[in-house]
C-alpha cells in the first residue's frame, strides 16, 4: 500500500494546460509519488512554470531534452523512474485527485493484478463540467484481439486511465519513430502479456479536448496510423495481422460503398436538382455575355 508511484508527463508547446495537469498531481490523495515533468524540447513557457512546481515540492523531478516527440519524451520519463507503479499523465489532461488511492487499492484487493484500469470523462475547461466519455469502457473489451480489431472503431482507453505495475515496461518502450497511435502500440504490446486486468467503473481520469489537439489532424493521424500498422509486424502474429488487414481492407471497402450510395442518393434529391438548374442558367448567362 506505500509503493512509489511514478507519475510521467511528457510536455510541448501547451504550457498553458500545464498548471491544471501538476495541479492534480499535487492534490491526489495518495501521497507516495514522483511526478517527471519531460520537457520536450518546447519553445512555450514550459521550463519555466515546470521549474516553479519543482521549487515548491521535491517531488516534481524535471528533465529537459531535445524534442524527439511524445514517445521519446514518455521514453525519458521511463528510464529515470523509480517507482513501484507507473502514471502517465498527458500536460493537457487531469487526474481525479483519488486516482491513485483508489487504483493501488483496487491492486490492494486483487494481488494477482498488474494493471489496474479506471473509465473517463470528457472536458474543455473546467473537469468539474465534464461530459460523457466518447466510448463506454468494459472489462470484457481489454483483450489483445479486442484491442487489435475493435480499437478506434468501438473503444480507446486514454493512457491517463491506467496505473501499472512498473516491471510490465521493464522490456517495453514506445516507438520512437510512431508520432501518434504510440499508445495503442502499447496497449496491444501489454495485453499481448495477458496482463490480470482490474477495472475501476468509475471516472478518475479527465480527457480534455481542444482545438490544437494532434487527432483533429487527419493527415497526421492517417500518415501515423499507417506506421503502425507498419509497426505491427514486429510482434504480432502473422496469422493476426493478416486478419487485421483483412479487416481493415473491409472497413474501407464498406466505407467506400457507403460513400457511393450517399453520392447516388444526394444526386437523386430535389435540393441537388434545384441546385443542378441554378448552376446551368448560371453557365447559359456567362455565355451569352461572354458573346
């Protein structure tokens, strides 16, 4: 019940975010931790309001570095962290204050578990006006099959949500060549060991969302999501990956399919044939001027 929690949170341009993040660090109500604020090479004011919460409680560690990106960053964190337990904590998102009290006593009651997985909900602002989590968390989902096939278009599971047991990440560290989709890596990574999961059905991590947030990149997401699916083949199952692919390949086929009958049924519509004449009297008119 007195292990050290390692608390790691990877830092880059949202210093602004940053504050609420320590701020929750520092309110939890367990009080055997290490919080490692990496500052990703961030050209914001990062350094300065890290170096301020190190000032005022040792036990914020702070690690500067060149920017590699989020897995390098957490990486770092990794490689210095003493603790019996490990956090992570994205700077933008916030910690229930009860989050580690409640997840070392759920590894308290269950002590052949070694992950110990909380739900989530969703905030701008302000965690106190927080809504629904974008998808509903279940024990029955935390598979490597159900991560592997189902992740994205049933679940994610916000890494904030877990605490592990440190020795889990003894071999294990984030791709550093994956810009994103670098945590469902390690889920898939995790699960593939068959972890004993415990899962606390109750909000303790707070998923923030914002404008600057790289998953409202598409071009990003889909050049990062195609890395790893890249990735995959150097640990999972070459019957399982070519499942997945198979499956991917469907997806899209479907999707595609769906797109057509959209584009056949929209072309049908009164509204697309008022506008089909609207655009022809516009090109009669040009070429009569024209003449």
């Amino acid at each position: 019940m007195n292990g050290l929690v390692s608390i790691i949170v990877p830092c880059y341009n949202q210093s602004q975010y940053l504050d609420g993040a320590l701020q929750s660090v520092l309110d939890q109500t367990y009080t055997n931790w290490e919080c490692i604020i990496v500052n990703d090479g961030s050209p914001d004011h990062t350094e300065e309001i890290a170096k301020k919460w190190v000032n005022s409680d040792l036990r914020f560690v702070y690690l500067k570095k060149d920017n590699g990106g989020l897995s390098s960053a957490r990486n770092s964190g990794l490689d210095i962290a003493k603790g019996d337990y490990l956090q992570f904590l994205d700077s933008d998102d916030i910690l229930d204050r009860r989050k580690l009290e409640l997840s070392i006593n759920e590894l308290y009651l269950d002590v052949s578990a070694n992950v110990v997985i909380s739900n989530f909900r969703m905030f701008t602002v302000n965690p106190n006006l927080s809504s629904a989590p974008y998808c509903e968390l279940k024990k029955e989902l935390f598979t490597f099959k159900n991560v592997l096939f189902k992740w994205d278009s049933l679940f994610t599971i916000p890494i904030h949500c877990g605490l592990f047991k440190s020795s889990l990440f003894n071999d294990f560290r984030f791709p550093e060549e994956l810009k994103a989709k670098e945590d469902w890596i390690m889920w898939l990574q995790l699960f593939l060991k068959e972890p004993k999961v415990s899962f606390h059905n109750k909000s303790l991590a707070y998923y923030r969302t914002h404008k600057d947030s790289m998953r409202k990149d598409d071009k990003f997401m889909e050049e990062n999501y195609i890395k790893a699916i890249v990735y995959l083949r150097n640990f999972v199952h070459k019957k399982d990956y070519i499942d997945y692919l198979i499956n991917v390949l469907q997806h899209k086929f479907s999707e595609t399919i769906q797109l057509k009958i959209s584009i056949s049924n929209y072309k049908k519509s009164r509204s697309y044939k008022v506008l089909d004449k609207i655009k022809c009297v516009y090109s009669l008119k040009r070429f009569f001027i024209k003449q």
